[in-house]
C-alpha cells in the first residue's frame, strides 16, 4: 500500500510502510544525517544506530501499534530517493497515547516531506490514539509548529532545553478526509516553518 504527495516545491513523491527489509536502508539514511538532524531526533549524540536501536526502529514495526512509513522523492528518472521516515508507537501503558517521530535527511529538509509523512502518519495512525505525547528540544521551532497543527496542543520545559508536548488529536477516523490536517501545511504562507525538519 502507498500513497502520492506532492510536495512544497512541487516534487513528486511516494509514501508507503517501512518493511523488515529496508533495515539497511534505514541505516544508511541515518549516516547521511547532519550532527544537529541527529540530535533533534534522538535528543542525545547519536554517531552510529546500533543493532539494538535498528531492532526497535524495524523489526518492531506491526503496523498496528508501531507504524512506521517511508517517503522517497521520485528524480527526473522516475527513481526513487529515500528522503525521510515517520513512525508513531502506541505507549504500552497509556494505550490511548503514542509517541511520533519524523527524520528527514538533511538535503531534502524544508520541501516539505515531513508535512506529507505526517498528512498520511495521521490517516494511519493506531485505532483508539487520540493523545501525542513526546518530547522535543526547545529550539526545533519547526517541530513545535507541526505539532500545534495537529491539534491543541501544551508544552511543559522538560529540563535543559527539552520540552514535554502532548497534542490532543481530533476525533476522526483513518478514512475520514477532515483527519488530513496538515496536508497543506508545507504550502501554507502564514507558517513557513511547517515544512521542516523532524519531529521526535
């Protein structure tokens, strides 16, 4: 199953889920992250993802309580370039919350992507979430913007740095066309900053 978007600058693009087979795929995007795209993501230096971590970011996916996608950039060729992943997992314990993460590789940051990977995360996203809770660092302006647009949203300081979000989601199901709230939002004037970076 894949979706098409059409992103900020008018690139075509291909969405589909993220497969046990794309581990080393995943791997290799995330050695083309810059230091800083790293640490938004991970909110700690990162150098290498380990076997470990690689479990968890594929092997883990079940697509109901860990969704994950993949977007690649469609070239002049008509082939397909890997520019970013979002998942959301479901937390154990709260099963009406999950946590979200997007990365996008740093050549294609601000054209977009994670605005289309959110678009579809949320047409996705595991049946009974209504709540994202997650934890970003304070200077990622652009994530705190997408978070907003998903919802009402409150931020906590969480300590140096880091803060504490939690979005309340509206109450809408997969296939209901009001649960795309971000769709435009890598078009939209009024907030430039809604097509940038990552979200963890």
């Amino acid at each position: 199953m894949f979706a098409e978007a059409r992103l900020s600058d008018g690139s075509r693009a291909l969405i589909w889920d993220l497969l046990p087979g794309d581990r080393e795929a995943v791997r290799e995007g995330f050695e083309k992250l810059s230091e800083e795209t790293r640490f938004h993501r991970f909110l700690a230096a990162v150098p290498h993802l380990t076997e470990t971590m690689l479990d968890h970011l594929v092997d883990e996916i079940d697509g109901v309580d860990h969704v994950a996608l993949a977007l690649v950039v469609v070239d002049a060729a008509g082939n397909g370039v890997p520019a970013g992943v979002a998942r959301m997992i479901r937390y154990s314990d709260e099963r009406d919350a999950a946590d979200v993460a997007v990365t996008v590789i740093d050549e294609f940051q601000r054209r977009g992507v994670a605005t289309a990977l959110l678009g579809e995360l949320m047409r996705r996203r595991p049946a009974g979430v209504t709540r994202l809770v997650t934890t970003v660092t304070a200077d990622n302006a652009a994530s705190l913007a997408m978070l907003r647009r998903l919802g009402p949203t409150v931020a906590e300081p969480a300590g140096p740095n880091r803060l504490d979000v939690v979005v309340e989601l509206p109450d809408h199901g997969p296939d209901d066309p009001e649960s795309d709230v971000v769709a435009a939002a890598g078009t939209d004037p009024e907030h430039p900053s809604a097509a940038g970076d990552e979200i963890l």
